[in-house]
C-alpha cells in the first residue's frame, strides 16, 4: 500500500469506492431517499424520530424534562430509526427531514403538521411552544442561544473531525489526530472555563444550552465516547466534570437518555418510547426476558 501522505487529489473528485472505515456503507454523496416507506405515526401530539446518538439525546431530554415540569402536551412517540441500516434514507424520513439526519420532530398538535429537523431548530421550536427552559430575558435568552449555537458549530471537530480519524478511520494519521485533539482540548477549555462561575452553562438557571452540550461533552468527560478520555485527560476539566454529574442526575435526563437507544446494557435501553410506563415495561432487558 503507498504511504497515505502521498495522496495527490485528482482536479474532479469522483466517486469510485468506500472510503473505508465505519459508516461507510451509509455513506454517499447525494441527497434523497433510496427506498420507498412511510414514517409510523403514534398518538401523542409530538413524533420523534431518532436514535439514541448525542444529538438524538438532546431532544428526549428536553421533551422528558417537559413532561417532568408538568407539560402534558409534550407526550411523545419515539420511533428508532437505525441509521445503521439506511432508515433515515426512506422517503418518509426525508420528507421529515431532507438532510436525513436523526433527529427529526413531525409536531401535530395543531391542524397542519410541522416538521422540525437538526436538534437545535427542534430544541428552540420545543422551548417556544412551552415557554420552557429558554429565558424571555433578552440577554438571558441571547446568552442561552448563544451557547446554544456554539455547540451546533463546534460539536462537529468533536464527531466528524476528532471522533472519526481516531476512532473510526480504517488507518490513524498523526496529523488530523493532533489537530482536531488540540481543538477539542480548548472546547473543554472554553466550557470549563465558563462553568467556574456559572451553575450552567447559560447562567443560573438550567436551559436547552445544557441539553445541547451535556449529551457530547459530557459524555467526552466521562470517557464514554471514542475510548478517548485518558488520551484527551478529561480528568483535568473539574468544572466540566462537576456539570457532568450535576446533570446526570437529573430524572428526566437518566430517562432521556435511555430513549431510542441501541447500545450498553439491555437495561438502559427503551428502543421505542410510546408511553411513560415504557421505562418500567418495555426496556431491551424485559423484552428480551419476555421473549424467552
């Protein structure tokens, strides 16, 4: 095999194989369904269809945490769609959300359905419709979208930049490695810095900016994604790893976090969520026992 710092890019990049390492049979570069379905629709007013990802994470927090403040509007069906096998290529799920990517919301409480995709755009729509965990505030509520924003945009170095050269990629290079390890270490920075004075990340009060950020960076403190944590010593980040926990503890973030999972113990997995009695009923362990 030639030295991979060989590579030379041709004048027109086309698509003639795999480019190797996991997703990539998922992977391809045009838009658009590749098989004809329809999406499950259950009876609750809100229809998520997600994966339990970090950013899958981020919206069955926010809506568990609704239901916890005493929003019944905010009942939920959530439908696993297996980005594994190509769900979110299915003409139903496009047409929820054209860059098929999990999540996707399909609201239809009122008398037309709205459909809502990228976990941000679904957060901002959920927080409005309740009046919840925004703040009204102009400052407050600038400050929380804010930050909001700032892991839209920084969060991909994390999973596509750092997550894929040294977990995912067929063969390691020093370099991507080193450059998107130096930028997650400073995002850490920033969040650990801003947290020595502020309860959360917004300030002090609990906010969809924490619901954003936790399921990524908190799981990066933990050493739960990309086997990264000694390499990246996420020890070091005290405030971060006060946050971490703070939140982890939080009802309906242990909820949320269970929904539309796929992966560790059979326990913390409810696949599908169609009822709050699913948690006690329904999680992958009792399912599995039930079917012998």
């Amino acid at each position: 095999m030639a030295d991979q710092n060989d590579y030379v890019p041709p004048k027109v990049w086309s698509w003639d194989k795999e480019s190797g390492g996991r997703f990539a049979n998922i992977n391809r570069p045009i838009a658009g369904p590749t098989h004809d379905k329809d999406l499950p629709v259950g009876k609750h007013p809100l229809q998520l269809y997600s994966l339990g990802t970090p950013n899958g994470v981020k919206v069955t927090v926010m809506l568990e945490e609704l239901l916890a403040a005493g929003h019944s509007g905010a009942e939920y069906d959530a439908w696993l769609i297996n980005i594994g096998e190509g769900d979110q290529f299915s003409s139903g799920f496009v047409d929820a959300n054209p860059n098929s990517k999990i999540p996707a919301l399909v609201d239809r409480s009122g008398d037309t359905p709205i459909r809502v995709f990228e976990s941000g755009a679904i957060l901002i729509h959920l927080a409005e419709k309740f009046g919840a965990f925004l703040p009204t505030d102009p400052a407050q509520r600038a400050e929380t979208l804010s930050w909001l924003m700032w892991q839209m945009g920084s969060a991909p170095f994390l999973g596509g930049g750092f997550g894929h050269f040294y977990a995912y990629a067929p063969f390691k290079q020093e370099y991507p490695i080193n450059r998107y390890a130096m930028e997650v270490k400073r995002q850490m920075d920033v969040l650990d810095r801003r947290l020595a004075d502020n309860e959360y990340i917004a300030g002090s009060d609990y906010s969809i900016a924490d619901m954003a950020i936790w399921p990524w960076y908190g799981a990066l403190a933990k050493g739960l994604i990309y086997d990264a944590g000694e390499f990246l010593q996420v020890q070091d980040y005290k405030n971060v790893q006060r946050w971490t926990d703070q939140l982890a503890a939080r009802p309906a973030v242990k909820r949320g976090r269970m929904v539309n999972r796929v992966m560790g113990d059979p326990a913390s997995q409810l696949r599908e969520r169609h009822d709050a009695s699913d948690f006690d009923l329904r999680t992958e362990d009792k399912l599995q026992a039930a079917n012998g």
